[in-house]
C-alpha cells in the first residue's frame, strides 16, 4: 500500500485545493479572474461562505464548494479547480448536481421560482475535459429543435482548459491557464497570485493551518 504523503507547504501551488481556495478568497484576485473569464466587468463582489458546505436531505450526497460568491446583480458563483479528470460523464453530472444543491440553498422555502439566482458554474481543469482543444467550454440549457430557444433558466456552466489552443479568450485568461499549469508570465494577473502565493508562504500561521488541514 502506498504511504499518503502530505505536500509539503512550500511545494503548494494554485493547482492545490487548499491554496487555491486561499487565494481566491482574496476578493481583487478573485473579482479579474471572473471579469477576464466572463469579459464583463464587476462592480463588486461578497462571499457567501468559505469553503460552503451543502448537506442534501433524506442522506443524500453533501458537497463542499470551493468558492462560493454573489455580484452586485445577485448572479452566484462557485469557482472550482477540479483537477481529476473523472471517468465517462463524471465531471458533467458533477457539475448538474452542483446546480440543483446550489438551487436548494438559494431558494427559501415558500419562495417563487423566480426568486431563483441565475448561477455560473466554473471549473478549471488541467486537462481537456471534452477533447476538442477549445480553451474555455460554456453551456446553457437550449431547444434542440431550434438552437436559438433558449430556455432562460439562468444556470450557465464554464469550464476552463489549461490544454486549450482553440478560441478566442483574453491575454490575461490564456496567461491564468498557463500559470495553472506551471507557467509564470509577467501578465498583472499572475503576477498578483505569483506574488500573493508567495507572501502568504512565509506566514507562519498559514503554515500551521494548513498542516493541521493535511494532517485531519
């Protein structure tokens, strides 16, 4: 049997859940990633709660969501770095019961249906989770027999590809999937996670955290 190994803190990087979810609970960092992947700017932004913990009913699976937010318009988001490809259909379906978890949090009970948030799901993946080398993947529910119906239920799901080369992103999106995979640029973005990264490191609190994280 293999000995579980824990990484050590200096080793981690963006790709790490833990400091993943470290940095982009820093609201500059997190408010351009959304803005650069969605190209739309954003007046604001709050946190809804770090690391969310959604309990189903009747025994049901529980999920815990990376990063959970809300704009100034009240769109949510959860912002996931999935770096497991899944087998078959597993990422998918992951990403449709995020969506109805995420419904249930949302809407009170008693509540209309059209009190329901519109949501954005995303998913960051060092690797190509469809196989046609698109950069970005970006789904909403549409009428097959007519491709322009759309069914305007507000629930959009993106998922980003380090492995791209297909599609027309921004500079500062392309250079963000490249450092997901290693790559420093000296675009302003990475530049503010590289060096947020790096400070945060040499905080001995943070340090300490996160061994007691690995160790539980």
């Amino acid at each position: 049997m293999k000995e579980y190994r824990i990484k050590p803190w200096e080793e981690l990087t963006i790709r790490d859940d833990y400091m993943f979810k470290l940095i982009m609970s820093r609201k500059p960092i997190c408010k351009s990633m959304l803005e650069c992947t969605l190209g739309m700017k954003i007046r604001d932004i709050i946190y809804l709660e770090a690391e969310k913990t959604m309990t189903a009913r009747y025994q049901g699976k529980g999920i815990r969501l990376d990063i959970y937010v809300k704009d100034e318009k009240d769109t949510v988001y959860n912002i996931e770095m999935q770096v497991r490809q899944l087998e078959g259909d597993g990422l998918s379906k992951r990403t449709r019961y995020y969506q109805s978890m995420m419904d249930a949090d949302l809407l009170a009970a008693g509540a209309d249906y059209d009190d329901l948030n519109k949501t954005i799901i995303i998913f960051i993946c060092p690797f190509d989770p469809f196989g046609e080398g698109r950069y970005i993947y970006t789904f909403e529910n549409l009428c097959m027999e007519n491709k322009d119906l759309e069914l305007r239920d507000g629930a959009t799901k993106i998922f980003l590809n380090t492995k791209g080369t297909i599609g027309d992103i921004t500079d500062t999106i392309k250079a963000f999937l490249r450092y997901v995979d290693g790559v420093v640029t000296d675009n302003s973005l990475v530049q503010e996670i590289e060096e947020e990264i790096q400070k945060v490191k040499l905080e001995e609190g943070e340090r300490v955290n996160y061994m007691t994280f690995a160790m539980k």
